[in-house]
C-alpha cells in the first residue's frame, strides 16, 4: 500500500535529515579540529622539550667552561705537585665569587682533598661523592647532578693538566678540580624566566602530577656521575593559543547546534502554525462543512485566509444548491403526486357527466329519471368546473399574475349572504349554522378585495359543512385592536384591548386595527402533524389521507394566498374527533367616502325604451359548442340571429346592421378580441347593448368589459337563465 505522508511530515523529515546531515558535518569538522590539535600540540611538546634542552645545556654549559678553563693549566699543575694554600686561596678560591658557584674542591692524583672552598651557607663536607673522582680518572671530564646536605647540586669536574693537553686526554691527570652550583630558588626563578615555563623539582620516585590537556610538559632527568636518576625537572606551560583555539571552536560549534535548533524550532511551531493547522482545518472542513471550522480557518493568514472565505462561498452555494435541488426533488413529487390526484378528480365528475349523458339517450325514460340524471350532469359539471377554477387561480397566483382589486365592501352583507347560501345545505345534514358580526353600520363597511374576501369566507364555510357530519358551524368576525395611544383614526370599533383599554364599548381608533374572522365547526377535526400541511399546495394529493373528501386539495392554499394578498394571515386551532376552528385577519382598512361615481353614458335606459319584441341578435363566438349552447338559449326571443367568428367581423356585421339590438360578446377570439371589438364598435353605435361573454378564468376580465363599454357581462360556463334575466333586464316584456 502507497504510504501517504503529510506536508508537514514531510517538511519535518526533511528539516531531520538536513539536521542530521548538519551535525554530521560539523562531528567531522570537530574530529578534524581535534586531530588538528593533538597534532600542534604534539609539535608544541617536541619543541617545547629541544627548547628546555637547549636551556639546561646552556645553564649547565657555564660550569663546564669555568672547569675546563681552569683544568689545562701549567700554574695549576705545579700548583698540585707543590701545594701553595695562598695561590689556591687567590686563584681557586676566587672562581666561587667570578662566576657565581658555590663549591669547588680539588683532588690530587691519589685522590686526596687537597683543597676545597664553598661560599656562604654552603657546608662543604662530603659534597662530591669519593667514587665520582675515581670516575673522572677515566673519563677526564665529569658533569652532573647530586643530591647533598645543601640540596641539589649541579656538579662539574675534570682531571688538570699542562697547558698544552687541551683535550685532558694526552697526559696524565695531576689533579682534579671539582666546581659546584647549588641549584636553589634563585636559579630555578632564573630557569623559569628564561623558558616561560612553571618548573618542579621531584624526587626521582615522584610521580608526575598530571597536567590539563593544553599545558605542554617536558620532565627533564637530572643525573648522577653514574647515570642515575637524582632528581626531575617538570617544565610545563599553558598553551594559551590552543586552549583559546580550542574555546573557540567548541563554541562556534555550540552556536552552530543551537542556531540550528533555533531554526528548527521556529521552522517547526511556524509550519505547525502556518501550514498545519490550516490545513488540517481544510480537511475537517472538506469532511464535515462546519461553519465553526470555516470560520476559525478565516482568522488565519495569507492564501488559507482566501480559502476559508472561498469555502464560505462554496458552502453557501452548496447549501443553496441543496435546498434548490431538495424543492425541486419535492416539487417533482407533489407534482407527481397532484396530477394522479387531479387526474381522478377530473375523471370522477368527467365519469358522471358522462355516463348519464349516455343513458340519457335510453328510450323511454321516465321524465323523473331524466331530471336527476339532468341534475347529476349538472353537479358533475359544477364540482369540475371548481376544481379547473381552482387549479388557475393557483396557477395564476404561482405567476403572480392575482391582481388584488380594492373596492368598499360591506362585510355584515357578505357574511349575512353567505349564512343564507349555505344555511339550507347545512339544515339539509341535520345541522345548525350561525353568525356573529363585530361591527355594526357603516363601521362594517370596509376598503378591500370584496370578491377575495367572499371567496376566503365561502371556501373555509363549504370545508366545515364537508368536514362535519353533526353539531354546528358558526362564524363571523370580531376587531382586534393593537392598543396605541398615539392611534386616533375615526372609526368606530369594538377592541378587545386589556388594562386601560374599554370592551365592548364604542371608541375611536387608529388603523393598526384588523378583523379577525373564525369558522369553526363540531366537525372531524384535523390531526396536530398535518395543520400547518393543509395550507400547503399540493400536500393533499401526496398525504394518505382517510378523512380527505373530495376536492383537489387546493383550497386553503388559494385561500392561505388571497389572506397573506389582502395582508393578513390564517391558522388553524383544531382537535380530533373535536372540531376544528380556522381564523384569519385582514387590515381594517375602513371604507374612502367617495363621490357617487357618475354613471357612465351607457344607452341602457333607450334600451328600456324598447318593447319586448323579438331580437336581433350577433352572435360573436369562436367556439362551436359555445355558439350551438348560445344560439339554442336565446331563440326564443330572436327574429334573426347573425353569427361570427372573431372580433373583425363581428364589427363590421355592426357597421353593416345598425338595427342589431344585442350582441353577445366572447372577449377571447382569434384575430380581433372582445374588447377591442367592443370599443371599436362604441365609435359608431353607442345603442346596441353588448354583453361579455368572460372566462372567470382570467381575472378582472369584467372590470376590462365594462370599460371597454360592454353593457354587461356574463361568466362562462354560461348558465342560461342568468343570460335570459340579463336579456329580460335589458328588454323588458312589460314596456310599450
Ligand atoms: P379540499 O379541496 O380537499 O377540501 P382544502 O385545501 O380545502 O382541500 O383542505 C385541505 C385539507 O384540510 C382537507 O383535505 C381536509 O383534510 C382538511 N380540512 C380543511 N378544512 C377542514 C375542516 N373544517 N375540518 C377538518 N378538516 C379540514
């Protein structure tokens, strides 16, 4: 398995390896450096001991001289043979003062002390060991050290002889002559200052004291006449350059470690800083989008600043995309689900419309067969045409296309007319309706979408009788008021404030005010987890739903829109098995006082004028059936029917027929419209009387027609005795 190593391990490893490639270097330059001076040292000692050499012979040189100077002597030499104390006194005697030495004896040929002169402090006895003068017999010359009662004694001695054996070695000794130098604090002080070194006597079975690495050292043995060992000098110096070398070395070195350990260090805790811990958090955030993460990874600095502020973006968008594909997922599924709901919507009335117009066609039927299967068609019809009104207005406030049109309205009217409405279908199922109204006069009169309003109100009614199967339903509406001092609009309400505020008494307030609406019946009430789904478009078709009756689910939505249109909102109070009560608010919005609208010069009173007497009629309908439906209502009251199909024509039929009396108007058709052809036609007959044929459908289609100067109007599906009153208002059958 390929192994997968981190950034920040790897800088690690390599901050490691070039650590440990660092401190390899520098071992082997410290190993070089100690070799280096070993080998200096060594150089040092070698020269340090040729230097203390040299130094002793050329201490010990002078009492070499002074012997062998005195020693081939011709005076000296007769001197021996005819011993003069005098001539000793003056010529051996003062060589002790001459050249600083403190002893001299001298020995005649039977080794005998003949003569022997010390200076001060110094004992003369026993100085010169007897064998040594023996010894000089044979070697002529004798230099060495002795250990005596005045210390340690550097001795010189050589046999005498005439002036002509220099070299001592041609003739016999007639002598010998022994000279002596204490070798005490003052000529060691002389020896130290000469070779710069500290000096130490030792005694030959002294050990030597170990010195520090960077002194150099040399022992220098001092021997007797018989070679042995009487004494050691230990020179020994400090190497103050090595040691300084050496310091220094040892400390460019540690500074070297410690500046690498410095770099690494901070190398470490800023990539750990820097990179590690931003980059960690990205991980956490690829895995887990905590916005906590995104924004501690905001904080940090430089490029990981930018990518936390990206990843904000990114995760919004995410979030945004999510939600956008969650609804469009959940749409697809209620749609799914709506349309498998509205396709058997639409084929159960479609099934009963018709399977009884079928057997409608079966011979012989009784007439009151044929009624109710009539009556059946006919609420098939209805419920169909419910559902389709239904499914535009939600469509059409889905658009936005739901225009809110504003007019005085009396409320106390609309909901004593829907009481009268459904009173009788709620009697017909056992039970009772009643109503309760907040206001009273022209306080009831109110500034909002009248047929909104109406149809809020209904909708909700019809839910309660088809949700109830006993009790009651009562509805109506009371004021709310939101107490505010500084409110002084002048209407008369009822509030319903706490505290300071009066009840049920008649007061003066500001517009803050609504109207809270209610209908509540004893019904099968609606379980807590689908009240705030009811409202929901669609919800009906996708939930399993025992108690849903017929209907495509559409209605509180539509009715939830038009509230939140007219600026209020709705919810619902509701127990199983209990009942349920639904409330709404709209603003209290109360009605302009308006001039009375002038009417517009519309010819209805000449229209009056004329007796009932047969018509003639234009037909202006694109639609086939529409037209046979039309044409078959109104025949009646025709002595001639002209049709066409669209809006040119049917102005040019009215250019050309100034006596036609009525034109039914479809404002939908090809080529020309309604209206257009409805305003043309003004310009030159301002009498004919033209009713609009409009498609509920399209909302404010009325309104459209009567200013294009249409007469009146009639909404489709046209029921045809709402035509004939229209047709009997316009031409009354009484007048002459
Ligand atoms: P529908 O056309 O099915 O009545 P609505 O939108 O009017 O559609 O109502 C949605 C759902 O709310 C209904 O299917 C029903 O379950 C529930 N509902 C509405 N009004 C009442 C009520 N008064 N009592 C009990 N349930 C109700």
């Amino acid at each position: 398995m390929e192994r997968n190593i981190g950034i920040y391990n790897r800088i690690l490893i390599m901050l490691c390896v070039t650590g440990s490639i660092l401190i390899l270097i520098l071992l082997m330059l410290y190993f070089i450096k100690d070799k280096q001076e070993k080998i200096m040292l060594d150089e040092s000692q070698v020269q340090f001991g040729k230097e203390v050499n040299s130094l002793l012979t050329l201490k010990t040189a002078t009492l070499r001289q002074v012997v062998f100077d005195y020693t081939f002597w011709d005076d000296f030499v007769d001197n021996l043979n005819t011993f003069d104390s005098t001539w000793y006194f003056n010529n051996i005697a003062t060589i002790l003062k001459s050249f600083r030495i403190d002893y001299a004896c001298v020995y005649d040929t039977n080794f005998k002390l003949i003569y022997e002169a010390s200076s001060d402090g110094v004992a003369p006895n026993g100085i010169i060991d007897a064998s040594a003068v023996f010894k000089l017999n044979e070697t002529r010359f004798l230099s060495f050290f002795q250990a005596t009662n005045n210390g340690l004694m550097e001795i010189s001695g050589a046999s005498v002889h005439n002036d002509t054996d220099q070299t001592h070695m041609l003739t016999k000794p007639h002598g010998y002559l022994f000279l002596a130098r204490r070798w005490d604090k003052d000529n060691i002080a002389e020896l130290v200052n000469l070779s710069g070194a500290e000096i130490r006597i030792l005694q030959p079975t002294d050990s030597i004291k170990s010195v520090d690495e960077h002194t150099i050292a040399v022992v220098h043995v001092l021997q007797g006449w018989k070679g042995e060992n009487i004494a050691k000098l230990h020179f020994y110096r400090n190497s103050y350059a090595y040691k300084l070398y050496h310091r220094m070395s040892l400390f460019i070195l540690f500074i070297i470690i410690f500046s690498f350990l410095a770099v690494f260090l901070i190398f470490h805790f800023s990539t750990r800083k820097w990179l590690n811990r931003p980059l960690k958090l990205v991980m956490s955030i690829l895995k887990s989008d905590d916005p906590v993460l995104i924004e501690k990874l905001k904080q940090s600095q430089g490029e990981f600043r930018n990518i936390g502020f990206l990843f904000s973006d990114y995760i919004n968008q995410k979030h945004e995309l999510k939600l956008a594909k969650d609804k469009a997922e959940e749409s697809d599924r209620l749609k799914s689900a709506f349309l498998a709901n509205m396709s058997h919507e639409i084929r159960t009335p479609m099934n009963g419309i018709l399977g009884f117009a079928e057997m409608l066609r079966e011979p012989g039927l009784t007439e009151e067969k044929q009624k109710r299967y009539v009556g059946i068609i006919e609420k098939s019809g209805t419920r169909l045409l419910n559902i389709i009104n239904d499914l535009i207005d939600i469509s059409k406030i889905e658009a936005g296309q739901m225009n809110v049109l504003h007019s005085d309205t009396n409320i106390n009217d609309q909901v004593e007319f829907i009481y009268t409405f459904f009173r009788p279908e709620v009697e017909r199922k056992g039970m009772t309706i009643s109503f309760k109204n907040g206001l009273t006069g022209k306080a009831a009169c109110i500034y909002t979408d009248r047929e909104k309003l109406y149809a809020i109100l209904t909708n909700l009614v019809k839910n309660a009788i088809k949700y109830s199967n006993e009790g009651s339903i009562e509805f109506g509406y009371s004021v709310e008021t939101h107490c505010n001092a500084s409110q002084t609009q002048n209407i008369l309400v009822e509030t319903h404030c706490n505290a300071s505020q009066t009840h049920g008494h008649t007061v003066e307030t500001h517009g803050n005010a609504s109207l809270q609406f209610y209908v509540k019946d004893t019904g099968i009430g609606i379980p807590t987890d689908r009240q705030e789904a009811i409202f929901e478009r669609f919800i009906q078709a996708d939930i399993e739903d025992s108690m849903a009756l017929q209907g495509a689910g559409l209605g509180l939505a539509i009715t939830k829109a038009y509230i939140e249109m007219l600026g209020g909102k709705i919810w619902v109070e509701s127990e199983e098995g209990k009942g349920s009560a639904f409330y709404f608010t709209i603003p209290y919005t109360h009605c302009v006082e308006k001039e009375p609208v002038i009417a517009k010069e519309i010819p209805a009173a000449a229209a009056k004028v004329e007796i009932r007497k047969k018509l003639k009629i234009l037909i202006a309908e694109d639609d086939e059936t529409s037209e046979i439906l039309i044409i078959t209502g109104v025949k009646k009251y025709s002595r001639e029917i002209i049709k066409v199909k669209n809006g040119i024509e049917a102005v040019e039929i009215c250019r050309n027929n100034p006596d036609i009396d009525l034109v039914l108007m479809d404002m939908q058709m090809p080529k020309m419209n309604g209206f257009d052809a409805t305003m043309q036609i003004r310009q030159f007959n301002k009498s004919v009387v033209i009713i609009a044929q409009t498609a509920y459908a399209l909302y404010g289609d009325k309104d459209k027609a009567l200013a294009a100067g249409c007469n009146d109007y009639i909404s489709k599906p046209i029921k045809m005795n709402e035509l004939l009153e229209l047709i009997d208002k316009y031409f009354p059958k009484e007048a002459s």
